[in-house]
C-alpha cells in the first residue's frame, strides 16, 4: 500500500487570501506538508510583494499573487488555466485547498493513505448537508476519473465573479457536490459526522474540538477569528493544539487572544443552532448554518438572556426542531425540482434528436414543458400544504413560492424561446446536407487525405494561454466555418495547375481545411486553444494529424520531410487578427513570412467593432484598428495589398458573420462594410 500511496502523482492548487498582502507563518508551514505529497502551486486573491512569495521558493513549484473577485475557485480556475488542461491531465489526483484552516496538526501521510486506498472518485475532510449534501471546500481531493470528465472541466471554465461569497457557496462549494452526484461520482468525507452528536443542519466545521479528537488534521480559522462561530470550548481547542505541538504563536494576534483568553460566555458557549430562527430572514431560515451566518449578527453576549434561554430551552427546542425539519423537507423538495428544471435542456436536446420534423419537435418539447409545469404546479401545492401544518413555517414557504413563480415565468419565457427552433432545424438540415456532399465527394473521387498528414508543430508556446480566447474559448467552441467558395477563388486566381497548400489560423472545428482536403489540395489548421482538440470536436476526429494548436504570435515552425519551414501558397485568417495584441499582430506577421514565398497570399477578415468582455473585463477584440494601420504592419514583413479583383466579398469565408447555410449568397446576420475589413495581401 504505501508503495502504491508514494507512487500516485498529485497536483495541489492553493488558494490563498492575505488583507495584510503577506504570506503567513502557518500557511508556510500548511504548503511545506502539501510539497512532501504534491506538486504545490500558489495563488493569492490579493496583491503581494515579492519578498512575501520568496517565503515559498523551494516548496511551491511557482507563487503568484493576483487581485480578484472569484474568491477561492476563481484562484483553482486560474491556477487550472495557468498550467493548461494538458499539463493538468498528467495527473493521477488533484487536490483542491485554501488557507482558511490552521495545520495540519499530523502527518498528512496517513488521511492520504487511508482516502486512496478508499476507491472513491472524490474526497475531503468532512461534509456538510444544508440544501444538498455536499464535500467542505477548504480540502478537496479528486481523481483521474473526475479530472478527465467533460462535466469537470466545463465547470472549472465556467466560475464567474459572484455577487457575494453566499452565492459562491451556493453556485460552486454546493454545486461542486451536485456535480459529482449527478453524474454518479462516489465521494466521501475523511470524518464521519455520523458518527458523533452534530445537528442535521449545522456547520460540522464549528465543532472542532470534537473534529480535533475524531483525527481532523485541521482546525477551521474562523474558530478562533469570528466571534460566536465555535460551537465547543475554545479553552479545550488550546488545550488540544498545545497537545499537539503545534505553534500558536503562529495564529494571528486576534487569535491567540481568542485562545488565551480561556472559555467564551455562557452566551458565546451557545452553538448556533440554537440562536432565535424569528432573528432569521426567510431566505437565511433556508441556507444551511454555514451560509445563513455569513449574514447574520452573532447574539449579544448576555448572561441573563444566556440564563433565560438554558430555562425555556425544553420548551421551544422540540417546536423549533418541528420547524427546521419542515423547512428542510421543503429544501428537499425544491432542490429535487431545481435538478428537474436543470435537466430540461438535455430532454429538448433528445427530443430535437428524435423529431423527425421542426413541428414534431416543438410539439413534443412544448408537452414535456406542460408536464414540468403540471409538476411545478403540484409542487407548489405540495408546498401550500405544509404551509397549512405549520403556521411557523408560512414565512419561509411564502419565499419559496415566490421562487416558484419566478422559475415558472421563466419556464414560460422558454417556450418563447422554442420557437427558434424551427429555424434552427432549418439550419441543422443544411449541416446535414454538407455532410452528405462530403460523404458523396469522398465516395466518388478516393480523396487520400494522407496527403496533407507528416506535417510537424514545433513551438515552446503550444498553446495561446495568456488569451482571452483560450480563458474564455467561445468562439473555438462555437464557430464550425465552412467555405468551399474560398478554395475555388483559389483554384481560379492561382490556374489550380497544381494541388495548392492552405494554412488556416485560428482553425477552430477545422472546417476550412477539410474544404481544402476535399478538393484535392494540402490543409494545415492551428488554434491557440486546446478545448475544441481535447474535446474532439468536429473535423479533429477526422484530421487529427493535420490541426495543431499553438500561439501564432510567438514563433512556430511548421515541417514535412526535409521543407522546414514549409512554405504555403495560401494563408487565411478568419476574424482572428482583431483578437491579437497589437504586440502579437507583429508576431504573427512575422511567423507568416517564413512560412510563405514570393507570390504567396494571405487573406483575411478584421472585425471593426466590439467582440464583447469576458467575466474579468477584458475585451475579447483587442485591437481595432483601420486599414492603414495593418498594411502598414503587414509592409513591415513583405505584404503588401493584392492589386487584383480576383477575390470578390462573398469569397471571403467570414466577411458578414460565419454563415449559417453555406450555399446560399445571404450570410445568417448582416453587417455594414465599414465593421469588417476584408482584405487579401501578397507576399513580395
């Protein structure tokens, strides 16, 4: 066993979060631990000097501090995102952790040993169940079974800045655990609350001298920093950690004061469960202690109120017991809708499979959308009864059913949005009519599409990871061009004498070079994200040996046999440049004169207008500029602008917007001339 342990190769993604801008003793000493079990990589949500992340040379593989708004998952994304899916994916676990805990107080060695040995997909150190069961997020563990899932991934890629760390737990601590129930991962907690006296409905973490002595290796920072957090004595939390040996002259000043100062108040010595529910909002009376006390004042430390409470306590907790289980029960029942009304999208999409026609398909979607209303409806009369027997659960059901009407206007402005189908399928019929022409070309003229494979990618930057556009990669997720139209402007402006070679940057799905391939010609696509490559979308499955991905702006070199670097006849790019840095633009220019010769063309599309934001702000067209401005770029490497009228506007692939049906003449949206530059240079 203990072989097998050292063997397993682990990644540790650290968040970190310091008002001080400073790299703490204990955290240190946190990440020294994580280094002897992992490889360490650190990221402050704050800004830091380099003398505080020089503490962690020789323990963290890199540190890096950055101001934002993500809280701890925004840092797992960004630390995901600085190392690149591939890098990640060598992996056998990765493990998920923050500073907000002290320790660990023993040997991580043994939790690690006894967890792996488990046979679970995913694991931390305790769990919580307020709205849903779902693993702490202060230490998470999981493995290649989850690393590798598409589901994983896809919510890594998604975490946005929310409106309040409430909304963070709810939308990623929780939603990280309805993840992995929902698609049927195994997951556990290293200490089992079942086992110890802890309220359905309580935050485990606030019981910590009893986590402590169950073989907790952590103890939660808000114990001794938040007032009325702890649930058990702090004076035996001091007791225990000296027990332990570990230093408390490494908890900050407010804490060691916290810990010296022996046992809270009778008041303070209270757990909060047991705090007045009428001094709870409704929606609060709903979360999960964990959460409602992010918003809620601890109880004013008063021995009189505390010697009232201890008199009437067997009075009132049987009733209050009554009304929290109803709430939960409710909580229960509206989260199991809420997975209901989650999965709506998937059965639209089976049925739009199934369908055999756009009027079918907006038949049948509309009654399953009646049938989720009917259970809505029943829900909420479910929900009307409870309300019924228990005068004090009307408040919170109130709030519930007001929820339930907004979730079902919102299912009522969905059927509006099913009217779109229609024109959707009509799209969708002329993929499917590509397709077949595809199939029929390959058919009757035994394309060989060995002769655009042998070619190789060398390059230090084999992905854009500093772009927006692998950070946030819409559009290489979206965009599926094809324009055969484009390579025949190319026949007839070169004589199609001979086969030509296409490169095609920013490939995304690789349509443009499979239109290459498919006339006989030599096609080459790169792409500065890997998502569309690992997700095998498209034309990756088909062309896998001839799409690469790789930073156009730093340098690259393309090669088959002995032509390094090989020189193409035709280089496109489509609505790609105005994505690039002014800096990259040079870059580009560059790469492409090596890989071209005299007489070589390169055509291309430049948006003029606004591309949008990602979530951090950053705008996605980086550089909007006139034409003189890029032939003057373009002059700098030996382009200059074709003085020929071989190439007409509907030639270009992208010139009004990517086409929805290729054959007709009209493109899907329109745009003014003046927000898109379409533009063909030579190469002198």
């Amino acid at each position: 066993m203990r072989s097998y342990i050292e063997a397993m190769k682990r990644l540790c993604l650290f968040a970190g979060y310091s008002p001080s801008n400073q790299v703490e003793n204990y955290v240190v000493h946190y990440l020294r631990e994580l280094s002897k079990i992992s490889d360490v990589y650190y990221l402050a949500a704050n800004e830091a000097p380099e003398s505080e992340l020089a503490k962690l040379d020789g323990i963290a593989r890199w540190s890096g501090a950055e101001a934002h708004d993500k809280y701890d998952f925004g840092s797992w994304q960004k630390l995901i995102f600085r190392l690149g899916w591939q890098e990640v994916e060598k992996y056998d676990a990765i493990i998920l952790a923050n500073d907000s805990n002290y320790g660990p107080l023993h040997d991580l060695g043994g939790v690690f040993e006894r967890m792996d040995a488990a046979g679970l997909d995913a694991w931390g150190i305790t769990e919580n169940y307020g709205v849903a069961r779902h693993l702490q997020s202060y230490f998470l563990t999981v493995y290649r079974s989850v690393i590798d899932s598409v589901a994983f991934r896809n919510f890594f890629e998604s975490i946005a800045a929310e409106r309040s760390k409430v909304d963070v737990c709810l939308k990623y601590e929780i939603g990280l655990g309805k993840l992995l129930s929902e698609n049927h991962f195994s997951f556990a907690s290293f200490i089992d609350r079942s086992a110890f006296d802890v309220p359905f409905h309580a935050d485990v973490s606030s019981y910590q001298n009893t986590l402590i002595r169950h073989g907790s290796p952590f103890l939660k920072r808000k114990v001794v920093t938040e007032s009325g957090f702890a649930s058990e004595d702090v004076e035996e939390t001091r007791t225990l950690l000296r027990q332990l040996e570990y230093p408390l002259d490494w908890i900050s000043t407010r804490s060691t004061s916290t810990l010296e100062s022996g046992a809270r108040s009778a008041a303070d010595t209270l757990s909060k469960e047991e705090a007045p529910l009428e001094a709870l909002t409704p929606l609060e009376a709903e979360m999960p202690i964990e959460l409602a006390a992010a918003s809620v004042p601890a109880p004013r430390s008063s021995w009189m109120r505390a010697y009232v409470k201890r008199i009437l306590q067997p009075l009132y907790r049987p009733i209050k017991v009554r009304f929290v289980e109803n709430l939960f029960r409710i909580d229960h029942n509206v989260a199991h809708l809420v997975v209901k009304t989650e999965s709506l999208e998937d059965e639209v999409s089976k049925l739009r499979v199934r369908a055999e026609t756009p009027s079918a398909q907006i038949s049948s979607i509309a009654t399953s959308v009646d049938h989720l209303l009917g259970v809505v409806a029943d829900m909420q009369g479910r929900l009307s009864g409870v309300s019924r027997s228990s005068r004090e659960a009307a408040s919170g059901i109130s709030d519930i059913q007001q929820r339930m009407s907004g979730l079902t206007q919102h299912l009522r402005d969905g059927e509006v949005r099913l009217m779109d189908l229609q024109t959707s399928a009509a799209e969708l019929h002329g993929h499917l009519d590509w397709a077949q022409r595809d199939i029929l070309i390959g058919l009757m003229s035994k394309i060989d599409l060995t002769a655009s494979k042998g070619f190789k990618c060398v390059t230090d930057y084999p992905i854009a990871y500093d772009s927006p556009d692998h950070i946030h990669p819409v559009g290489t997720v979206l965009d599926h061009t094809r324009h055969p139209r484009f390579i025949r402007a190319c026949e007839d402006y070169f004589g199609a004498s001979r086969p030509l070679s296409f490169l095609d940057l920013g490939c995304s799905a690789g349509g443009i070079v499979l239109d290459a391939i498919l006339r006989g010609h030599v096609g080459v696509g790169l792409e500065g994200s890997d998502i569309s490559r690992l997700q095998q979308r498209a034309e990756w499955r088909l062309l896998g040996d001839s799409l690469f991905t790789c930073d156009i702006t730093r340098p690259f070199e393309l090669s088959r046999q002995d032509e390094s670097p090989f020189k193409f006849d035709v280089i496109s790019a489509w609505e790609v440049l105005e994505h690039l840095t002014p800096e990259g633009v040079d870059g580009m220019f560059a790469n492409l004169s090596r890989h071209t010769r005299s007489g070589s063309v390169f055509a291309c599309s430049i948006s003029q207008v606004d591309g949008g934001f990602t979530d951090d702000g950053v705008p996605l067209h980086q550089t909007l500029e006139p034409l003189s401005w890029w032939t003057e770029r373009a002059a700098k490497h030996g382009f200059h602008i074709l003085e020929s009228d071989a190439f007409k506007r509907l030639d270009f692939a992208r010139g009004n917007g990517n086409p929805s049906i290729y054959y007709r003449p009209e493109h899907s949206y329109r745009e003014s001339e003046s927000d898109c530059l379409l533009v063909t240079f030579e190469r002198r």
